[in-house]
C-alpha cells in the first residue's frame, strides 16, 4: 500500500522574534555631488517641459521619469518621500537596465536593472525643486532620497507606442491612463484631447485597477504619436485579436466506438467554471456540465461552440486512453460560462473580459480555466488589462486559475513569449508537452518564457496538449467521436483536471494556493530550461501528486503569517535515520495583492526565508550571521541575459527549490520565515492584511524505508492524509 501525503504540518511551527541587522550601505554619490548632479540634470528637463501644450497636460501636471540607481532597489530607499515634499506624485513605474555614472562597489556589472519611477507634477512644483537644489538649503533627509536617483527623463510619446498594426482608415488601440478611481478629472481631459484630435471611445468599457485606467480608443491612422503626447498616458498599443484555438490543428477522427464513462462525479461540493465559447445541446455530457449565456451574447459560432466543449471534455475525463480505450471519470461537475461571441474575435476584447469579471464578482468558484485571451507577448514595462484586473480578483486567494500560455511559441523572438492573462502571478499558468511518458519535451506551439519578475518562472509548468505527431485525443460532444487536437487550450483544463481532483480525492480543507504549490512540488524537468518548461512537466493524475515514495516524506503546511512576523518551521527529520545522504525539496505559495502600475513592484507582499541546518549554529540575530545559508534563487533559473535584483526571489509569488545535504550537516533543520509588505515599491503606509501562506516539504533519506513512518511516530500532530472513496483510481 502507497504511503499518503501527510497534513497539519503547521501544527509543528511557532512565531520567533529575531533581530535583524546590516551593515553600512556604501553610496555611488556623496549627498553634495547628488545634489549638483540632480540640479544640472533637472535644468535640462525642465527647459522640454515649459514647452508642452497645455491641452497635453492633464491637471495642469505633466509626467516625469525619475531612474533610480540600481543600488537603491530596496523599499527603504524608495523616494517617495521626495515627490511628497514638492507636491508631487509617483503614479508608476518600470524596470530597466542602465549604465550608471559610477558604482559604490569596485566589483560591478557594466549595467543594472533598476526602477524608473513615473512622477507627475505641476511645472511650478519642478521649478521649486530646481531652487531648492541651487540654494542649497535641503535638509539631510531629503538629500539621502535626492541620493538613490540616478538620472531624470521627459516622459516621450515614442516611448509608450508598444506596436502597433498597420491598418488603413482608423486604428484600433488599447490605451493604459496612469489614473485612478479618486483621478476622474484625468480621465475626463483625456476624453477631451481625445475628441480635439478626432478620436473616440465608449465611456462604458473604461477598467480601473490600481492607479492605472485602461480603455479602447479608435483614432485615425498615423495620429498614434499625436494621442501618445498626453502626459498621463502610459501605454498604447494595437488591440490585439483574440487567441482561443490557435494552431488550428485539423481534427482528425481517432476513434468512433467507445463509451462514456458511467460514474457519477467524485465530489459534490467544488465549484469549477470555464470561461470559453460555449456547449450548446449537447445532451451526451448534460449531466456534467452547466452553460450559462450572458445576456449581451446574442449569437453562436460553430467553431467557438467546438472548443468550449471539447475544452469542458478535457477537464471532465482528460484525454483519452488509447491503450485501454477508455475516458477518465469526472471529479467534479463544471459549469461553463459562454463568453465569447463571433464579433469577439474581430473587435476589442473588454467585452469578453467583462463578462468573466462579473462571474468572478460572485466569488462562487474554487477553480477557474481560461483557454482564450489577447494574442499579444507580454510586456516587461507595462501590465495588460487582462492581467491586471483578473490578478485582482484572485488576489485573496479564495480561487485557482488555469490560464493556457498562448500557441506562438514557433515565432521569433520576443514574440514566442507568454500572452495575457497567464502572466498573472495569482493564477497556475499552464503551457503544452507532446507527450503523456517521461520523454516529453515542449510542444513547438508552446509559448516560452521568462515571465515578468517578480512572476519570473513562467510557465508555471507543462502539461500534455499535443504535438506535431501526437496529437491530443479528445472526446468531441458535438461530432461523438474521438478527435485529435493540439493546443495550450487543452493542457490547460487538463491541468485544473489534476488539480482539483487532488481537491477531490483527499479528506482535508486545501486552500487554492496550496493546490498550486502541490502541483509546483511534483513537477519533473527533465533537464528542460526553465525558458521552455518553467518548473517542469505536471503530474498526469492526482494519485501521483498525493503518494508518496517508499523513502520520502511529503508533507503539507497551511498557514497565515501578519506583516513582519517571523515564524519558525521545523523541517521534521525523524532521529535515527539510517542514510549518508538527505533531500530537501521546498515549494512556498501565497497569494498576493498587486499593484500593476509599478511592474518591477508588482506584488505587494512577499517572504523572506532563511534556512538554518544546524540549530546550534546561530542565535535569534541575524545582524551576528548576516549570511545564513539560502535555499532559494531564482538567479541560477534565468542567468545573464534576464538579469534580476538582488531580492527577487523574495517577492515571488512561488518558489521552489531541491537541494541536497549530508546527514550529519542536519540537526533540527528549519526555516525562519517572514511576511514583508511594501506598496507601489516603498514601504507601505498601513499595516497589510495577513497573508495565507502554503508549503509543501518533501523529506527524502536515501534507502531508507522507515523515514515515512517515523516521521508520524516523532511527530504526533501530523497525520497522514485520508483519501476519498474513489469510484476509479488510475494510478
């Protein structure tokens, strides 16, 4: 009998309080030398911003780009302080490399990433600053944040033109305002510099998230320049087409006699929804499936109709068996809401994305699926609509995404890169492999990655879709057939499949996130790049995420963590272990709020981990052991041409490590672990709320058949993990 994954982990930590320290920071600018510099280069600016119309600046305020020095990437250092002093505001920012002037250190890549900040004020508030600069008469606070800025930029129109579509007539455009829910007076000028220079849009599509308001624009061809002059304009782009079923594999028929499964759902209680084109009368699979129409989706396509219920297939019996002929069994029902309509595909996609906002505004659905969204690369600089408003939405953790990656991972370039939504760092953002068996690879298809960082390992990870000579067996509810297909639109619900039948089949409350962290942990690489695979290949079932082997131990903590607090998680070795060497393998998943306008600050919270193997070894100080050993990075995953903070690691949303130690190295290992906050990239202004967090461990001794037992003797308060009745186990 298999060994069952054990619960109540969380049982085992408790709350610490633990010193920290530093040391000195060494600065690249005496306080005096950044005072002169930020003077001479002010001046220039300030000459290009008397000149910009006034119809160009709403609120009288125009947007100025403040660029840190990459060594004042912390939070403590974020300057906000400074733009408060003046009256001005930071409204945004970005990452980007640069060459600086000078370094603090002798030992120093020739370039850096580091933050550009997006500040909006009124020309007087600049003029003011440049004074105070040249009387010299600031006091020593305000000079420590003039000291982080490297350089200051106008914000130009050419820089927020993101690609655009050659289109004859009028251009179709996605615009990104820096303007929040309390800024309705920015979004109003803008309405009207968009009239005086013959454009329009509906007031009725306009999204805000965060500090950033996104809309479609329609503009005559060639005035794109002319629109990007508005000075809280941050972004604009063609509108992108929809993506759902791209490449469009011919269907070929595999199999004609075959049954359904008989069996009725193993869980009752989940609620699953995909969003996609609907199911239409199919009574073969009524029994399982629910569709619900919106009222504004007045029509029906036959190819949108095929996908969303060849997608609903994927998720309910997961591709089909050709070596026993067979479907796998529901887990659960699943709804399906029909969110696309034909004039989707050719028009902008607000429509579609507000249709899946106003189901997830009745936060009724564990687990969500997307196989659809923008057929557009993600953007470093700037976050999509889709991203943005879904990410928060799923930020308190309550709701699992599957998001298929998108199929263009043949083109070149960039281009090959992951689309929206799967960017999210709230979701499970799932990409394709060829094959089902351990010689898998990615399918050509497959988008790559890095993601934006933080939400750099992107793919979350593969799951089978098809391939150039392996096609996806799916059952077809509308032809009655097996057909062959190919798509990240199916690895995706493939994916949720797996994922909530872990939910279904084990008798223990698992929140969304440790879902997600479960399905990370048992990922395989196969010696694939991360830029291909992200963690790795997905198991093919629940039972290879829920058992253990003979000489490990997996077990799951579930917990919450307030800002600041460390807690201590003991890593239960049982005594006695008879091995020379121990595995550690860790994954950590939370759920984080998000703040889209500041991309290289996009997540609002974030762990600090530090990794202590010999309990005698240290004392509650770190200022005494400033370099306690780590065991995450995510450095070695994307080196040199994706080159990362120092801290980045920290404000992943999901990281996942293995390392191996000798056994006589270990006593009473453990983890120190804690919540940091920040917001729009500095420190935040009140205390966030907690955060639930979620780790799954695995403990393995080399050889040695009684790990699993004694760590359940030694450790009374965790249990191994019940197991539903399951009407079939595939394992």
């Amino acid at each position: 009998m298999k060994n069952i994954i054990i619960g109540y982990g969380e049982t085992l930590t408790k709350s610490v309080k633990i010193k920290s320290g530093s040391g000195p920071k060494k600065h690249p600018y005496s306080l005096q030398e950044a005072r002169k510099r930020m003077e001479k280069n002010l001046s220039q600016v300030i000459i290009e911003i008397d000149d910009k119309p006034d119809q160009e600046c709403a609120n009288d305020e125009v947007v100025v780009k403040f660029i840190q020095h990459p060594t004042y990437l912390a939070k403590t250092y974020y300057p906000k302080g400074l733009f408060k002093k003046f009256g001005m505001r930071d409204v945004g920012s970005c990452s980007m490399k640069i060459k600086p002037e000078k370094w603090a250190i002798k030992d120093h890549p020739e370039e850096g990433m580091t933050c550009c900040i997006y500040v909006s004020g009124k020309k007087e508030q600049y003029h003011d600053l440049l004074k105070a600069l040249k009387n010299n008469k600031l006091e020593e606070a305000t000079l420590k944040r003039i000291q982080t800025i490297e350089q200051i930029e106008c914000f130009e129109g050419k820089d927020k033109i993101k690609g655009l579509i050659p289109s004859s007539g009028k251009s179709k455009l996605e615009v990104g305002l820096h303007a929040s829910v309390f800024e309705a007076s920015i979004i109003e000028e803008f309405f009207r510099y968009l009239t005086d220079i013959g454009g329009n849009a509906s007031r009725t599509k306009v999204k805000t998230v965060g500090g950033l308001t996104f809309l479609p624009v329609e503009i005559n061809n060639g005035d794109e320049e002319k629109l990007a002059k508005f000075s809280h304009l941050r972004v604009l782009r063609s509108m992108p087409r929809l993506r759902f079923n791209n490449p469009e594999a011919t269907r070929t028929v595999l199999e004609h006699n075959f049954e359904l499964p008989h069996y009725e759902e193993l869980n009752h209680d989940l609620k699953v929804c995909i969003f996609d084109g609907g199911l239409g009368e199919q009574h073969l699979i009524n029994d399982w499936v629910n569709e619900t129409i919106p009222k504004d989706v007045k029509s029906w396509h036959p190819e949108l109709l095929s996908h969303g219920s060849e997608v609903c297939s994927t998720y309910l019996f997961g591709p089909y068996n050709t070596d026993s002929n067979s479907l796998g069994s529901p887990y659960t029902n699943v709804d399906i809401v029909r969110v696309l309509s034909p004039d989707d595909t050719d028009t902008d996609l607000f429509d579609v994305l507000t249709r899946i906002e106003n189901v997830l505004k009745t936060e009724q659905y564990k687990y969500i699926n997307l196989s659809l969204g923008p057929r557009i690369a993600i953007d470093d600089d700037d976050v999509n609509v889709w991203t943005s408003v879904l990410d928060s939405y799923l930020q308190k953790g309550n709701c699992l995404a599957t998001v298929a990656i998108g199929n263009d991972g043949d083109l070149e370039g960039d281009d090959a890169r992951i689309q929206p939504p799967s960017d999210m760092v709230n979701s499970l953002a799932i990409g394709s492999c060829d094959s089902l068996n351990d010689d898998w690879k990615r399918s050509p298809f497959s988008c790559i990655g890095p993601g934006r960082s933080p939400g750099l390992i992107k793919p979350d990870g593969l799951m089978f879709g098809g391939g150039t000579n392996n096609f996806f067996p799916v059952y077809s509810p509308i032809t009655h057939k097996i057909v062959g297909t190919q798509g990240t639109s199916y690895s995706a619900p493939y994916a949720m499949r797996v994922a909530a039948g872990i939910d279904a089949i084990t008798d223990i409350d698992l929140s969304p996130s440790t879902i997600k962290a479960l399905m990370v942990h048992n990922t395989h690489s196969n010696g694939i790049s991360a830029t291909e695979a992200g963690w790795g290949k997905f198991p093919n079932s629940p039972e290879e995420v829920i058992e253990c082997l003979d000489d490990e131990a997996t077990i799951i903590y579930q917990g919450e963590l307030t800002t600041s607090e460390h807690l201590r998680i003991p890593i239960p070795i049982p005594h006695g272990l008879n091995c020379t060497w121990v595995h550690l393998k860790a994954t950590f998943c939370i759920n984080s709020q998000t703040d889209p306008e500041h991309p290289l600050h996009y997540t609002r919270g974030g762990l600090d981990i530090v990794f202590r193997a010999n309990d005698s070894k240290f004392k509650n100080d770190d200022s005494e052991h400033p370099n306690p050993k780590s065991f995450f990075t995510c450095g070695s995953l994307y080196p040199d041409e994706h080159e990362l903070r120092e801290d980045a690691h920290k404000w992943e949303t999901c990281i996942s490590r293995q390392q191996r130690f000798k056994k006589t190295t270990l006593v009473n290992p453990m983890f120190d672990v804690r919540y940091q906050g920040r917001e729009q990239g500095g420190s935040p202004s009140s205390s966030l709320e907690p955060i639930k967090y979620s780790l799954i461990l695995t403990v393995r001794a080399e050889g040695d058949n009684n790990l699993y037992n004694n760590v359940l003797q030694q450790n009374q308060t965790l249990q191994s993990i019940k197991i539903r009745h399951r009407i079939r186990v595939d394992s």
